[in-house]
C-alpha cells in the first residue's frame, strides 16, 4: 500500500480531548480512553470516525457512555458509525508491554515501562486517529504496584498522587498544550533524578530532571548542562521560551532511534544521556550536547508547531537539526562543527541520493514512514533550510523564523508553511528555491576558470541528476536549483583575498565575472560548505595545497586537503598514475601534511580535522561503478605511506599530545584527538612502533577517548596484545551496556584480517542480544560500513548483513529495515560483487511475512 501526498485529505473528525486511564503491569497493561470527538468542519463530513489500530483488539467501546458491539474493523483500523457533531468514544484495550520487542507503543524495559509513539506507535496503544493534524490536550491517569514503578510520567504536569489498594499507586497528569498523538509519552519505573532548575527569561521556574536506572545518576551531568544550555541558547538564538514548569527527560537502555521530544517528557536512548570521562569518549559528550539541544528545540520546532502529515517531516527535522548545528557551534567549535556535519552528510545522505532509496526532502510517497527517518529528510533538510538563511543573513533569517512561529503557533503546517513564511518575514523570493523541496539527487556543479588580462571568468554549470528511484516513483527530468556559493579569490603572490562574495547559481548554465585580477587567482568556492552539491573543478595540486594550508576558511581549507586526496584516489585506482606521478602526488599530500601538523595558528581540534583521510563511503561515491576492495586498498596504500614517510612527525606528536593532563576544554579534547590519529597512521606505516605506543596509550589511559583510541588501533593488528587488551577492557567494563557495546564495535569495524569470523562469534557472544537495538547496531552497523570486511570478496559479509536482516525482522522491523541500504547499493559496486549484494536482497525478499518497513526498501533496493 503507498500512501501519497498529493492525496492528503482533512481528518472527518477531531478529538479536542482524551483521557487516558492506565492500569500498569508489565505483562498486562489494561488502557481506557475517553476520546471527546466533534465533527471537522474542514473535513468532508463523512459519519464514519476512522480510528487507526495496529495488533489491537478493543476490549469495549462505548459511546456516549452505551456500550455497542457494531463497530466494524477495516484491517487493524476501528470504525465507528456517528451521526451528528460530538461524541463521547470510549475505548478499552489490553496490551502486554513486555511481549513488545518491536519497542514501539508501550513497551518494558529493564522492569520499566516506556513508550514511542513517533510516528504511528500510539495505535499499538490505543485506537486513535493516528495522525499529527489531530491535536487534543491528554489528561493521563496511571496506577500501578508502588514497588515495581514508584515514578509514574506522562506529559505535562503532575496534578494528583495518592495510594491505591493492594500496594498500588497512581498519578494524574494534564498537558494543557493541545499535541498530537505522536507526542503522547508514559513512563513508569524504579528511576532516580538528577534534579535542577532553569530560570527563563521571562522569569518561569523551571523544574528539571534526568530520571536514570538507580547506579547511573552520577553519569548524568553533563546532560543537565547541555538542557540547561539549550534551555538559554533557544531564548538568546530563536527567542525560543519554555512553556510548562517542568520538563523531564528520561534514559532508557532499549530504544529504537536517538531520543523522542514528548511533550515535557524527552526520552533518551541511553547512549545520548550518560557520561563521565572514564566510560564517554570526547565524541559521545558531543552527541549527547547535539541531541539533548536537538529534542529540547523541537518544543518550538515540532510541538508547538508540528507537522501536517508525515511527508512533511523535514518541517520539524530539518529545521530542527539545523537548529542543534548551530547550538553545538556556538557552545564549541563552529569550523570544527562545520566541518563534522558536512562529514556526516557526505557519509549518509549522498549515498541515499545517489542510490535506490533516494527521495526529495519532502517525499512524495512512502509505505512505512519508518524508513523515512533519513538522512535526507534531516540532515539535507537541514542544509536546506542553512542555505536559506545564508541567502537571506542571520537577521532577516531570524526575522522568517520568528514570523513562522508566530504564524503557526498551536498548528500543523506544511514545508510550504515554512518557505512561505521565510519568505515574507526574510524578504526572499523564494520562488525557484521551492525546488530543493520537491527533487532528489545532488546537485553535480562543474566549475571551468578562465583568466585573460585582468579578469577572471567562472563558467559553471549545474545539473540535477536523475534518480531513477527503482521500484519507486522516480524523477527522470529535474530542473536547476539556485546554488548559493561562498567565494574568495586568492592572490597567489601576497597570499590574501578582497572578501568574501556571494553568489547564486541558479542556471543550468551560468558565467560569473571577476575584473581585476591581473594574475590568476586561486579561487576558494562553496566556503563554509555554503550549498549541500558536488563540485567539479580541475586545478593544479598546487592550488589546492595552497589553500589547505593558507585559507582562512576552515572549511575551505579541510575541503582542499580532502579533494587533494581524492583525486589522488581516484586516479590510482582507475590505474592512471605512473610511478613517478604517483610519488610526486604522494609528495604533494606530505606537503599539505606537513603544513598542517606544524601550523601555529591551528588548534588541535581542527588539525585533527584537517588530518582524516576521506571516508571509503564517499570515495567510492566518486565512481559510477565502484570497486570497494581496491579502494580500501589504495586508501591503507596512502595511509601506511603517509605513516612510514612522516614516522619521526607522528611520533614526536603522539608525544607532545600524550603529556597533555585530562580535561575537558578544547586544548586537552584536541590533544586526545591527535594522540589516537598519529597512532593510526603509526599502525598503518610502521606496526611494531604502534603496537608499543598503544599498549602504553591503553595503560595509562585516564579516561574513554584515549582508552578506546588505543584498543582500536590494538584491535586491528595481530598478537597476543591485542586480545590481552580486549579481555582487560571487557572486564574491567563488565555490566555497564554502553562500553560493552564499544567492545563490539571495536571489533567489528577492525581492519584485521580475521574480522569476518570474529564477527561470526561475537553474534554468539553470551552479551550479545538481538533484542537491543544498541547491541545490534554496535555488532552490525559498525561491521556494514567496514567496507575490508562487509565487502569480502568470497560475499559472506553480504550474507551476515542479510541473515541479520532475516532474523531481526520478526523481532524489531524498524531496525532490521536500517540495515537494507548498505546491500541496496549493488548498482553501483563492481559486477562480481554486485551480483552477490543482489542474491542477499533476493533472499531477503523470499522471506515469507516480511514487514512493511523491510519489504519496502528490499522492492526499492531490488527494482
Ligand atoms: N523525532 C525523533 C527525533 O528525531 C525521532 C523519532 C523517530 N522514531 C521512530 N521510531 N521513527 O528527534
Ligand atoms: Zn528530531
């Protein structure tokens, strides 16, 4: 079944108000709704109220206090014949929460229990019109045993307690804010809080809690520092205010995704709540700042105004995630950031557009909305909406958003809400831009210079590639999208520019003319990644080792020194580089090197940024057809080069970095970020050196970065050191979940030879379950993108990939679909190895009841 977007229609019925009625038990869990329906009088007057349901049966219905017996079912879905305009519809259900293995709706966890409701898992708890264009305020009564859950939350406030019999209690909460369903959040358990508070602007108290399993409060600091800064960062940023005095967050071991925004009522993955130095790297602080900002910032963007229907996902995602960028900029490092973020959408979303699943922002149909938790939708989405505010500058920016959220304020809007109201409040014609919402691919830019007498002239053009989207809809014929470049034109001779331009490609075709240059200048475009496209642009090494080492945009300088490297790839893979080009190449990348490890001027976070090799993912997106294993090989090729040739540079900067003391700020988190590079590219050109200093790394370790540093270069070498190490680290690690779940990682994304049966046996490690979504993705994912061992040539990482598709399916469809895109890529690997990718979908698709969330991207990825 696809559902489509042109085919949005208005809900017949509204529901102002529900009541919930919770009788709790792990195992039984009985509901009572009370829903008050009336009549929309947008809607298209049918008398029939469609209630959606998923594996529910009603225990009762009444209506209007009588119970009747002719309500039909449509599938899962109830339905009920009304006359007139309002009614009351009670419902009773019965779930059993601990049976819940797909974690969503009402589920147990660790004796707890939770729900997740986004998009449609509150008709697993209720029969409700499941659709965010429903918005009704929840009043929600719980009770259960005092001693299993003596924490009962919901959403809102808490307005009653009191004892009940047989050793139960209860609770009455009311949430004043009109949400939609997918926003309801329960939470019931042994839990204790880290307690706070936040003053706003405006002068509302806020009471704040991090609610955790008992053990783990003394790990939640940093969350509560990261709300606390959110909470001032949305009022200075986006003249966002909180608007209840409470707001609970609370960390659950099983979770399918990062976190969920319920109103009042985040709940976390616990990989995105606790920390301290000895078990969270540098790297999970920062996550846990991004989505800790991210859910709070969606009070604005996604609750108090949230989204039509679910194609309009971006609305609150994009913006949302934009949002978290520039929080986790402005409290760190914004080029460091900058340059994360472009990272991480080069990893995930090109691939996705340039592949089977590809999909415009806004997509046009979908059959499980699951599979459209993307990158796309988020982190495109969000480079969408960055490019707005570039065109427009931050104050007429602001200006956009400010009239959005008080023009929508207590609605649910569209994507055209939003560009519209940007548009008006930002003075921006909008009109052509329009376009990124509705079509899918990546801009390809090319970019020919030509210099005569005193001018240069840029002579671009843009094109939109076609997705095919097999299986799906497709989009043969695209038209140009308006590309704003940064730019900076370098003079070679004094090494400086006359400022920074803007400009806005928005031809197919277009010529850009710069007088007054009488030598060629060494242009600097897309600065500060100003537009999510790909650039082609031919120029002598020479110029992009000048501008790695002396652009002032950090940004500019990073995207330098990786094209210097990628085209250095891509020619020795395709075999076009003789010895002598390949060693003159090889010396040039040393140059850039060598000007960025001994740069006064850099702080070791960026240096460390500048120093990563372009990821396997997104050189292999370079080829129409790639060959994963000789690009793996040639990338390891540079790496060990790199290490043997500047051995004595790398190792007096593992040494200078290891004398740095633990701390937190930004010179220690750089010191860590070196540290564990310079034995990577140790590891690589010069083993034994590496074995050494890891060792000593893995000892001395203070804390997690430099400890998980040293067990990742250990675990890719051979030896008995090696799994010395592991079974320390295990050990010494046992029972805390999150650092197990490294240990697998680890493993799993190694470069040692063995890997593939090293994965084979941690699946029968007695810490390995499929019932958590942590554990599966710390084994799993990390062995997916772990192109040596998950693109094997006898295929057998291939059919890892597809048994765990196959055996998870049945127990959690949401995560199991996840793992489909890495087979969906075949089309574009090389013949031998594509042919094996493809068996593995076909096996998958042969499966007799697949869910709707793998089946869809299995038809997609198969065509
Ligand atoms: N809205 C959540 C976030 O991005 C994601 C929840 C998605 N959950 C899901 N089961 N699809 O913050
Ligand atoms: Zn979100």
């Amino acid at each position: 079944l696809i559902i489509r977007r042109q085919d949005y229609l208005p809900p017949a019925w509204l529901v102002p108000e529900i009541a919930l009625d919770f009788a709790l038990g792990l195992d039984a869990t009985h509901v009572t709704a009370k829903l008050n329906v009336r009549r929309n009088p947008d809607g298209n007057g049918a008398s029939v109220l469609r209630l959606n349901g998923d594996q529910l049966a009603p225990v009762a219905v009444r209506i209007d206090g009588q119970a009747v017996n002719d309500w039909r079912l449509d599938g899962p879905d109830l339905l009920l014949d009304l006359p007139g305009e309002a009614h009351q519809v009670t419902i009773e259900t019965q779930l059993n929460p601990a049976a819940n293995s797909q974690l969503m709706g009402l589920y147990a966890s660790h004796g707890m229990l939770c729900t997740q409701c986004e998009a449609e898992g509150f008709r697993r708890i209720t029969f409700f019109p499941d659709r965010p264009d429903v918005l009704s305020t929840y009043r929600v009564r719980m009770s259960g045993d005092k001693a299993a859950f003596p924490i009962l939350l919901s959403n809102g406030n808490c307005e009653a307690t009191g004892e009940g019999p047989d050793g139960t209690h209860w609770a009455e909460w009311y949430d004043p804010w009109p949400k939609p369903c997918y926003l309801f959040a329960l939470v019931a358990g042994d839990l204790v809080a880290n307690h706070d508070s936040f003053t706003t602007r405006s002068g509302r108290e806020v009471a704040l809690n991090i609610w955790v399993r008992k053990g783990d409060e003394g790990r939640t600091q940093h969350a509560m520092d990261s709300l606390k800064h959110s909470f001032r960062w949305d009022e200075e940023a986006f003249g966002r205010e909180y608007d209840l005095d409470l707001f609970n967050v609370v960390a659950v071991s099983d979770f399918n995704m990062g976190a969920m925004e319920n109103k009042g009522l985040n709940v976390f993955n616990t990989r995105y709540v606790l920390a301290d130095p000895d078990t969270a790297t540098d790297g999970d602080y920062d996550a846990i700042e991004g989505v800790i900002g991210h859910e709070y910032f969606h009070n604005w963007s996604g609750n108090r105004v949230t989204c039509r229907d679910w194609f309009q996902l971006s609305l609150k995602e994009g913006f949302t995630v934009l949002r978290d960028q520039m929080f986790s900029a402005d409290m760190g490092s914004p080029a460091v950031k900058r340059i994360e973020d472009v990272r991480v959408l080069r990893a995930a979303q090109f691939p996705e557009d340039s592949g089977p699943l590809a999909h415009p922002i806004r997509p046009d149909s979908y059959q499980e909305i699951s599979n459209f938790y993307t990158a796309t939708v988020y982190n495109k989405g969000a480079e969408v909406i960055r490019m707005m505010r570039t065109m427009a500058g931050p104050e007429r920016f602001r200006a956009g958003t400010d009239l959005y959220f008080d023009r929508h304020d207590g609605e649910a809007a569209t994507c055209e809400d939003f560009v519209k109201a940007i548009e008006d409040g930002a003075k921006l014609d909008l009109t052509q831009f329009r376009r990124w919402y509705s079509q899918a691919g990546t801009p390809q830019v090319s970019i020919v210079a030509d210099h005569r007498d005193d001018t240069l002239v840029l002579n671009m053009t843009q094109v939109v590639p076609a997705t095919l989207n097999h299986g799906g809809e497709g989009q043969p014929e695209k038209q140009p999208v308006p590309i704003p470049l940064k730019l900076a034109l370098f003079d070679r001779e004094t090494g400086t520019h006359r400022g920074e331009q803007l400009i806005v490609l928005d031809q197919a075709e277009q010529r850009f003319v710069f007088e007054g240059h009488s030598r060629p200048p060494i242009v600097s475009i897309n600065r500060g990644f100003s537009a999510p496209v790909a650039i082609e642009f031919e120029r002598p090494a020479k110029d992009l080792v000048f501008l790695a080492a002396k652009d002032d945009d950090a940004f500019a300088r990073y995207e330098a020194m990786q094209s210097l490297v990628v085209r250095h790839l891509i020619a020795v893979v395709g075999g076009n580089l003789d010895e002598r080009a390949r060693n003159a190449e090889r010396g040039a990348i040393a140059e850039a090197f060598g000007a960025v490890l001994f740069d006064p001027t850099l702080d070791d976070l960026m240096r460390g940024e500048l120093l990563i090799l372009p990821a396997e993912g997104y050189l292999a997106e370079q080829f129409l057809v790639a060959d994963p294993a000789a690009i793996h090989a040639e990338r390891e090729a540079l790496k060990a080069w790199l290490g043997d040739a500047m051995k004595d540079d790398w190792q007096d900067l593992h040494d200078r970095v290891s004398a740095a003391p633990y701390s937190r700020d930004a010179a220690a988190r750089g010191a860590r970020k070196l540290k564990t590079q310079a034995l990577a590219y140790l590891a690589a050109g010069a083993p034994a050196e590496a074995k050494t200093r890891a060792i000593v790394q893995y000892r001395k370790a203070d804390n997690m970065t430099d400890r998980q540093g040293a067990l990742m270069v250990l675990a890719g070498l051979d030896g008995a050191e090696r799994e010395e190490a592991l079974a320390d680290f295990h050990a010494r690690y046992a029972g805390n979940a999150l650092v197990i779940d490294k240990w697998f990682s680890l493993q799993a994304g190694s470069l040692h030879p063995k890997v593939l049966e090293h994965v084979r046996q941690l699946a029968e490690h007695p810490d390995f379950t499929m019932n958590n979504p942590n554990r599966v993705r710390a084994l799993y994912m990390a062995f997916a993108v772990n192109a040596k061992g998950f693109h094997a040539a006898s295929g057998e990482g291939y059919k890892i990939i597809g048994d765990l598709i196959r055996r998870l399916d049945p127990i959690n469809p949401q995560t199991a679909a996840r793992f489909v895109p890495s087979l969906g890529r075949w089309r574009r690997i090389e013949p031998k190895r594509a042919a094996q990718m493809r068996a593995e979908l076909e096996r998958i698709a042969a499966e007799p009841s697949l869910s709707r969330d793998v089946l869809e991207q299995v038809t997609k990825s198969l065509g």
